[in-house]
C-alpha cells in the first residue's frame, strides 16, 4: 500500500517570479506539487504562460484588486483567511 503524501504547502498561496524558467519553474512546479496554490510572474510572458496553471499569467492589477481590498475598511471582517488569486484552478503537474 502507497503511503499517502503530505501536501506540506496545502492552502497555501505562493507567488513565484522569474518562473519561466530555470529555478524560477522548478519552484513553482514544486510548490505546486506540495498543494500550494501558484502565481507565476516573468519578465518572458511566453516562458510565465508555460508554467502558469492556467496557461496565463496574471495581470498585475488583478493581484493589486485584491491587496488593496485587504488593506482597505471594506475588508475589516477578515481575519486571517488565505485567499487564494488563481484564476479558479489549482496547478496540475
């Protein structure tokens, strides 16, 4: 019998720069591979959209909307959530 593996970064949000390639996606498959869920970000759109979950990468104001709303009074009932900015999907690898 297999012995189940611990997802380490379950619920978890990682955003991982230069991802488009070398190290930059190996961290990002990897802490995809641990349940985290993943927000990549290149310089290279091309190499950001291979390892992107979604096969995009995220626009900065989507990642701004949210942070934004964090630090505002709209947002004073929320405590300590993990809200995850990933287009819906968490990363298939």
């Amino acid at each position: 019998m297999k012995k189940k593996r611990k997802m380490r970064l379950k619920d978890k949000v990682a955003i991982i720069t230069a991802a488009g390639s070398g190290s930059g996606r190996a961290g990002a498959v990897l802490f995809a591979r641990e349940g985290a869920r993943v927000v990549v970000g290149d310089i290279d759109p091309k190499g950001g959209q291979e390892t992107a979950p979604l096969n995009r990468m995220a626009k900065p104001e989507e990642i701004a909307n949210l942070a934004l709303f964090l630090v505002s009074d709209e947002s004073s009932f929320i405590t300590g959530a993990a809200v995850p900015i990933d287009g819906g999907k968490i990363a298939k690898v």
